[in-house]
C-alpha cells in the first residue's frame, strides 16, 4: 500500500511539472515519435524464409502482386455478419479500430483501414513478440527504414479469421517518449483495402462503437429516407497500391477524395482544392502546424477548425481540416483524403458489392 501511494504522488508531481512546462515555456516534454528498429535479421529467434521457399506464394508478392492473400474464414456461417465492439484505443485516436488475435493468442487492435494498399501490414513489434517469419525486401533509397514480407499464419477478428496471409511489415513503430523515454508504443494491425474487398459489406457505426463484416450476405438498406448513397472506384496502379476514391460534395462542391477509414481526424487537402472551397467555408483560420503519418512521417501542412462544414448531406461541426502543399506525399495521388471525425454519431457502410457508401442520418422522431 506505501508503495503504491508513493508512485501515485510521484506520478500527481509529474503531471503538475508537465502543466507547467507545457504553459511557461517552449519545451516538449510528451511527443509522438517514429522509431526506427534494428535489422529483423539480426535478431535472435526471428526465422527468415528462404529466397527459394515459394510457400505461401511469397514469389507473388515479391513480384508485385500485392493483392495475393490468404482465407477469410467466417466461424458460425449462420450468424453472417457479425460484430464486433471498437476497440479502447478509439477513443484517442478516433480510427476504426477493433480488437484482434493472432494464431499466438497475443491480442492486438485492428485497424480497419481503406488507406493502405497492402493486405496486412506489420510493424517490428509484432514480429519481435510473435517470431513471425519474415523475408527482408531490402532498403529504399528514400527511406532508412527497411521493409519486408511475414507470413501471418492466423488473425482473428470476432467470429472471422484471416488465414495464411503474407503481410508486408516495416523495421519501425511509432511511441510516445516523455523526457526522450518511452512511455507506450503503438502496436496496431493494419487490414488494408485488398483485405477489406472480400467482404460483402463492412458497416462502420459509430453511434454503437461497433464494426459490422459480412462474408455472404449483402447490404439491405432498411429505409431509403435515412440513408444517403455516393458512389466509390477502386483504382490500383503499378506495383499493387490500391485506393477507395468516393465521389461527395464538400461545402456544396462536388469533390473526389481518398476514403481514409484509418485516419480519425477530418480532411486533409491539397492547396488546389481548398482554393476552390475555402470562399464557401466561413470564420476559419489556418495555421502552420504538422500531421504525423506512421508510415510517412510528420508532414508540414496548415490546420484549422471549420464551425461548421457541409459533408455530402450532413452538417459537421467543428471539423478538423489539414490543407498540404500539392506536391506533397500524401495528396500526390489524389485531392485529398476523407477521415471518420466525418462520420462521427452516424453509421456508414462500405459496400463492395454496389461500389457505394451509404451514410445514415439520424433517425426522427
């Protein structure tokens, strides 16, 4: 009991110091950082797939045939589709997360995210902490972080399992350092867009925290008066990458934007589009500021508040927007990317089958 009393006074002394130095002056002292990893391949108890293993289709990938998976698995057919609660790190991020296992038992959060081509992505922890075996694709000249293939035996998402996919992975993770320590690391699975297509229909409701999948049995729009239909294209291009673009009016003008189901914040556009939509948005200032993108990095852009923003049928208030230079990485293949703080307190649906989101309105009374 003393001792638990005393770290709860040393931890109340630490945050009173943090409240001081965040107020007086221009240090830092809690930040987000990348971290880069040791080479996997080093790492004692870490297996390598051999160059001549052509288990698991590994060839296919290496070749760049990106959107090569495994199974998904659906456990009890009769009770297609299911549900799953979001998991606790929603609530900081805003992302739609959800919790996940691998074959190990280890639990990890999900995240189900339109905006990464790959399958599955990985980072350094989970290989370290699951000894899953990889296949080092080398080092980018763009980039000090290597990348890589693993193979991912089993990953369980309530009543679904993904079986036998090869999933890329990155030599680095992102953590949040006090003083220059590291206090918690970000641990989060990414299904990404190729994963997503094999289910008839993912519903993301935001009023429940829950996420819906559906293996077999289609979207059935319950009453047209409460739903709004806009209509998505998948495009891939050379080398695998592929993304969801859905066409919605932003402050009344029609717009073709980046769906971006990883992403809790709001809009991120290029100087282009927000030309032509900034006369429309009323009492919103823009200051330089910086966006932490994992894979990426921090990217330089303006952010600001939008009292409120008109997104396809909806009013948003308060959102967020982050408005980038348009040569900059992340609006290099597209005017911008749509994120969840655009449906938050609704439901919105991703359905595969009709190439269509379908956006609930709140039902009346």
């Amino acid at each position: 009991m003393h001792g638990s009393n005393h770290v709860s006074q040393w931890f109340k002394v630490v945050l009173f110091s943090l409240s001081i130095l965040q107020v007086g002056c221009s240090i830092d002292p809690v930040r987000t950082v990348v971290v880069k990893g040791e080479s996997l391949q080093k790492r004692p108890g870490v297996p390598v797939i051999s160059m001549n293993n052509k288990q698991d289709s590994m060839e296919d990938i290496v070749n760049g045939y990106w959107n090569y998976g495994g199974r998904i698995l659906e456990s009890a057919r009769g009770g297609d589709p299911t549900r799953v609660k979001f998991h606790t790190s929603y609530s900081q991020n805003r992302w739609m997360v959800v919790e996940g296992t691998l074959g190990s038992g280890k639990k990890y959060p999900v995240v189900i995210d339109t905006g990464a081509s790959p399958a599955l992505f990985v980072n350094d922890i989970h290989i370290l902490e699951n000894k899953l075996a990889i296949r080092p694709l080398g080092v980018s000249g763009n980039n000090s972080s290597g990348w890589g293939i693993c193979h991912l035996p089993e990953l369980r998402i309530g009543k679904v399992t993904l079986a036998n996919w090869p999933c890329f992975y990155r030599e680095q993770h992102t953590e949040v350092q006090l003083f220059g320590l590291s206090v918690s690391r970000d641990k989060p699975i990414i299904v990404g867009l190729p994963a997503l297509q094999r289910f008839k229909y993912i519903a993301f409701d935001s009023i429940n925290k829950e996420v819906e999948f559906s293996l077999e049995k289609p979207f059935e729009c319950d009453r047209h008066d409460l739903w709004t239909r806009y209509s998505f294209v998948i495009e891939e291009y050379l080398g695998g990458n592929a993304f969801l673009f859905v066409k919605i009016p932003i402050a009344g003008k029609e717009t073709e934007l980046q769906l971006d189901t990883g992403c809790g914040r709001g809009l991120a556009i290029n100087e282009e589009l927000w030309e032509k939509i900034r006369r429309r948005i009323q009492n919103t200032t823009l200051i330089k500021g910086k966006d932490l993108y994992p894979y990426i990095g921090w990217l330089a852009c303006k952010r600001g508040i939008i009292p409120k923003l008109d997104v396809g049928a909806r009013t948003l208030m308060n959102a967020n927007i982050s408005v980038f230079p348009n040569d900059s990485p992340l609006v290099d293949q597209c005017q911008g990317l749509l994120g969840m703080q655009c449906f938050r307190n609704t439901v919105m649906v991703l359905d595969f089958e009709r190439n269509s989101m379908w956006v609930k309105y709140p039902q009346k009374p």
